[in-house]
C-alpha cells in the first residue's frame, strides 16, 4: 500500500503593522524619537541656562577643564582666610599664582601640558575666586605674601618653583625674597612690582582711574583690551557676567587698586630683587601694555645674587600669555624647571 504524504505546510510571514512597517523598523522608530526628545530637552536646558544663568555654563566649562588637566578641587583654612585650590600630577611641584581681578582657572590651559609632568598647586588667593574676603582686611602685596606663608606651611609645601603672573608676581616675587628656604625656582610671568617705562596705563592707574572698572559691554571691551592682544571672542551672556561681577565686585575692585597704586607696592619686588638667590627667570609678551617689557631689564639688572637668571620673551601676545600662548608657557616653564 503505497505511502501518502502529508501535504506541505507554509508558514505565513508575520502581519505587519497597520502602515506595512515590520516590528524592527517600529522599534528603531521610537528609540529615535526618543533620543531626538532627550537631544531636544538638553538643547532647551543649555538654552534656558544660557540666558537665565550663564555663569553655570561658564563655572561647568572650568570644572571640564581641570578635569581634563587631572586637577581635583580642594579647600584648606590658612593664613587667617578660607583658600581653595586645584592640585594635581605628579613630579616637582609648581606654585601657580594669578593675578589682579582673576581666579586659578586662568591656569588651565597651562596646567594641561604641565600635569602629566609636574605636581601642580593653583590657589585662588584670598580675596578672589572661591577664596575668602573680608572687605575690612588689606589685599596689598605685603599681605598677601604673609597669607601665601600660611598656605604653604599647610600644605606641606617646600623645594617648589613658584610662578606669579601680574600681581601674583610681585607675591611671589616677594615671598621668594623673605623665604628663600621654601623655594627653589622663581618665576615671574609680566610682573607687577618691578621698576618699569611709564606707560599709558600706569599714568592713567597713577592719575587715580582704575582702568578695569567697566559698566557695559563697550566698557567690557576697552578693559580686556588692555589686557589681551586680541579681546577674547565670548558670547554675550558671557560677557554680561563679567559686568555683573565687576559691578558687584567695584568696591573691592577699587580697593585693592588704590593700594597697589603706593611705591611700596608697585615696587615691592623692585626693591628685594638683591635678596633673590635661586634662579630667576622672568618671561614677558612682547606687546604687554600693562606691565611693560622695560620691567624685565629692571629684573635682570637687579638680580645681584641669584643663581641663575633667565629671561623669555613671547610675540603675539600682550599681558595674558597662559591664555594667549598656552603652549609656549608650558614649553617655557618645563625648559627652566628641567634645567635648573
């Protein structure tokens, strides 16, 4: 008896959805939409916190940055004022400070070529950034160089390179001289301190008028004018933290100011230049219109005792080189720290 077969059996495709589209092409649908959804509310996020509070962005910009430098954040109480600090990397230590109206990040740039070779500590100095302030106390040179003491003490910190740009140079001009026990190099970035050529901001700061007092945009502009080659090209909320800072801040601002206006102040490292024994190096940008490239021969000039000096100067820039050459401040500073 013969064998019958069983007839074939086909099996169907699977239905597709109302429209035709299969289930992988619905499913890769809604997780489009849904990225494009978070994309978007991120998008409304930045906007709203571009205009309502910008300074968020800006503060978020800084802590991507010394995150990218392998700095961490820290705080310590010293020298009778609250300071906060970046620290980080691994090697000789370098003292990083800043100068008038400006805060450790103005270091970042440098410190991301710096950190992977050198143990770097950036402090806001009392008065400003995340620092304390008291409005009631003395900011000058003098001052400040007894707090740097206590900083340094509680940190731990001996055998270092400080490096001071603008006022910060004349601090650490100053805290070399009195304790040269704790500092094996010096350098000064555009120096405030140093006897130099009268330039037109230095008779208008000797006339009274304090040159970063600005009150709009316009004002924003003539001020960082002064100070860098070519005025950063920041968005407008940016800038309008800036002139609400310097609104909130003039008191202090002008404070500060009139005391580096005495001679004790403005030639506070002119006048313990002898006292300098380890090696020196001044670097300067060529077309600095605050503190003039004049300074650097009153440097060398002066230097009767130190170990070493050297001297570097940059082309194209003016009175900020860690933000207007970033690289060969970097390339500077290794140089000097590796050949001494």
């Amino acid at each position: 008896m013969a064998k019958q077969t069983p007839p074939s059996r086909s099996v169907a495709p699977a239905p597709a959805a109302p429209g035709g589209r299969p289930l992988w092409q619905r499913l890769l649908i809604r997780r489009v939409k849904f990225l494009a959804a978070v994309v978007a509310m991120i998008g409304l996020g930045l906007g709203a916190c571009y205009l309502f509070a910008p300074q968020w962005l800006m503060r978020a910009d800084a802590t991507r940055q010394a995150m990218a430098a392998h700095l961490d954040e820290k705080s310590v109480q010293a020298g009778g004022a609250h300071w906060s600090y970046y620290e980080g990397g691994e090697g000789p230590t370098l003292v990083l400070l800043h100068g008038y109206d400006s805060n450790k990040a103005v270091w970042l740039k440098v410190a991301a070529q710096l950190s992977p070779h050198f143990h770097l500590v950036i402090p806001d100095l009392p008065g400003w950034g995340d620092s304390s302030r008291d409005p009631a106390a003395d900011y000058d040179i003098d001052t400040q160089a007894a707090r740097l003491d206590g900083f340094m003490q509680a940190l731990g910190l001996r055998n270092v390179t400080l490096v001071g740009h603008s006022m910060g140079g004349a601090i650490a001009g100053v805290y070399a001289a009195e304790h040269p026990e704790r500092i094996n190099r010096l350098v000064l970035v555009d120096s405030f301190g140093l006897k130099q050529k009268e330039n037109a901001f230095a008779r208008e700061a000797l006339a009274g008028t304090n040159p970063f007092d600005y009150d709009d945009r316009a004002g924003f502009q003539r001020a960082f004018a002064l100070a860098f080659e070519k005025v950063p090209d920041l968005p407008g909320r940016f800038i309008d933290v800036f002139i609400a800072r310097n609104k909130r801040d003039r008191a202090f601002l002008d404070k500060v100011f009139n005391e580096l206006r005495q001679p004790s102040q403005y030639l506070s490292v002119q006048r313990r230049l002898d006292q300098l024994t380890m090696p020196v190096m001044g670097l300067w940008c060529a077309g600095d219109k605050i503190s003039d490239i004049s300074a650097m021969d009153s440097l060398r000039d002066g230097l009767v005792h130190a170990s070493a000096i050297s001297s570097t100067t940059l082309v194209g820039c003016n009175h900020m080189p860690m933000l207007e050459k970033p690289t060969q401040t970097a390339q500077v500073l290794t140089a000097f720290e590796l050949s001494h």
